[in-house]
C-alpha cells in the first residue's frame, strides 16, 4: 500500500468579535506615534507598530481611540500571552470592570503616559515603574 501526504486546508479565521472596526479609529492609533510601537519593552520591543492593541479586552462598542495602542508584534505578543501580568503593570492592559478608560494612564520610555479621545498623547509623569501611578 501506498501512502500519500494528507491533504491540508486552510485555516479559517473567525469573524471578529464587535463587528468592523471604524477605519478612522483604527488610523488614529497606528499612525500616532509615527508608526512606531507605543509600548517599547526593554528588550522585547522590535519598533515598528503592527498590531492594533485593546487595552480593555474587546466587546461591542469598545473600539474608541482611548481603548487602543500601536505595538510591535513582539510587544503585543509578551503581554498578551507571556506575562499578562507585566502588561497589567504597565497599563497596556485594564481591566473588563474599568469604568472610564481614559483615565488609566500607561507606562512607556521611562513616562507615564495618557490617551485622549482627539487620538494624542502626553506625559502625565516621570515616576518610576516601580513606583506605580498614583494619579
């Protein structure tokens, strides 16, 4: 008997939960930082943004520009899947309960940083990671 390979199909994607995302949401928050990756992870960061980010997991309605960030694949991946609990530390990542997004600031290149609705950013404060926000 002879054998043959098996064939192979590919993979299908599921439809993406939410329904479409508005373009010019998404355009605001990969062209914000001129394309660059929003977090920066010492040692992880690869530069360029590839990844649109939801900062609180994604629902119905939860596609605004102060829900998202530009990061590298190699960024998104990290706090995605090896350390969770990095991203949570940093803000990269709030949690489903948070009422107003907007106001949970994030940690990158040595600031802490915070999103506003018009699709710009701006230092709130240089303190430390370690020393966590205390808006």
């Amino acid at each position: 008997m002879r054998k043959t390979p098996l064939k192979r199909t590919p993979m299908k994607r599921k439809p993406r939960r939410g329904g479409n995302m508005p373009q010019d949401v998404y355009q605001a928050v990969m062209e914000r930082d001129g394309g660059r990756c929003e977090a920066a992870m010492p040692g992880i960061c690869t530069g360029k943004a590839q990844d649109w980010h939801h900062r609180q997991r994604r629902q119905k309605g939860n596609d605004i520009i102060v829900n998202g960030l530009a990061l590298c694949r190699a960024c998104h991946h990290h706090i995605t899947f090896t350390s969770p609990a990095e991203g949570k530390t940093r803000g990269l990542i709030i949690s489903a309960f948070a009422t107003d997004i907007a106001e949970h600031p994030f940690y990158a290149r040595g600031a802490w940083w915070l999103l506003s609705e018009d699709g710009s950013k701006r230092i709130i404060s240089h303190a430390p990671l370690g020393d966590g926000w205390e808006g």
